[in-house]
C-alpha cells in the first residue's frame, strides 16, 4: 500500500496529496516499513537505461513556447534494446527543464501508429490527449497517432495551450 502511495503521489509531490495521505504513511512507517529498500528497488536502474537517458537528454527537443519532446523511433528502441514500457519511460527524463511545463515522449509502436506519453506541471494537458485518441490524468496522459504528420500537429497544439498558460498564470517557475 505504500508503494502505491509513493507512486501514485509522484513521492507525495502532487497538490491532491492530502493531509491524510501523509498521515497514514505516517502510521505505515511505525510498522517498520524499509522505505530505502522500497526507493532501490522503484527507482535503480540498469546500466543500459542510463544510456538511454543521456541519449534522450542529447536528442530531446523543445517547441517555441517550450514543450520539451523526444521520439523514440524503432531503431532507436532496437538500439537500446527497449521494451515500449522503457521506452515510454522518456517523458519523465524531460520533467525539470526549466519553463518546460509540458514534455512528451512520441513512441513508434508495432502496429504503426505512435504512442504518446504527455506530462505537464501545473496545467491541464488530458483535453490534449483526448483529442489525438486518449485520456489520462489532468497532468499525465496518453494517445495515439495515427501517422507522423500528427506529431506536428500535437506539438502544435501543446505549444499554444503552454503559451496560453504562461500569459495568464503567474507563479509557475
């Protein structure tokens, strides 16, 4: 239970964290729970990841308005020898650029479409998702492109949504 805490609460950062969430992982603490272990074992990666991470920061990209993007193509996930769920691990290597406030990972899958992870910090991305395909979480999210010419065109709509919050919003780093 508090692994899942742990994960679902990005490391109990996100504002819906409550008091209570920390409360009760409070009290699981007075169980005895290993809380170094459980970290190690979330968070340690291979060696190969860690090369695939500094290739992702060498390879990323940002839009004008700075949504940080990557695409991971076939070659590249035969390169690093990635699973679509290693690959789809990306999105979170782009999750502190400065004024970055959404990154995306573009992720080609077996059947031809792309698979797209969004991630954003303090505005909405899921309207974004839900109109290539998918859904998810007010700041994690999925879809699914049809085709390559649809990268632009959610990158298009991602930067005009950052530019949109950054003139309005105050406060977002």
């Amino acid at each position: 239970i508090y692994t899942g805490m742990v994960t679902d609460s990005g490391r109990f950062r996100f504002r819906d964290v409550s008091a209570e969430t920390m409360r009760l992982a409070g009290i699981m603490l007075n169980f005895g729970i290993d809380t170094e272990w459980i970290f190690a074992n979330l968070y340690i990666k291979e060696y190969d990841m860690f090369k695939f991470e500094s290739f992702v920061y060498k390879k990323m990209k940002r839009t004008r308005n700075g949504v940080a993007y990557i695409h991971i193509t076939d070659e590249i996930k035969e390169k690093f020898g990635l699973t679509m769920e290693n690959a789809s691990s990306a999105v979170s290597y782009m999750d502190s650029i400065k004024d970055s406030l959404i990154w995306v990972a573009f992720i080609d899958s077996p059947d031809g479409t792309i698979r797209v992870r969004l991630r954003s910090r303090f505005m909405t991305i899921n309207e974004i998702a839900e109109k290539y395909r998918g859904g998810g979480h007010a700041s994690a999210a999925g879809a699914t492109l049809l085709d390559k010419s649809e990268i632009k065109k959610l990158l298009k709509d991602a930067d005009k949504s950052l530019k949109e919050f950054k003139s309005t919003h105050e406060g977002w780093l």
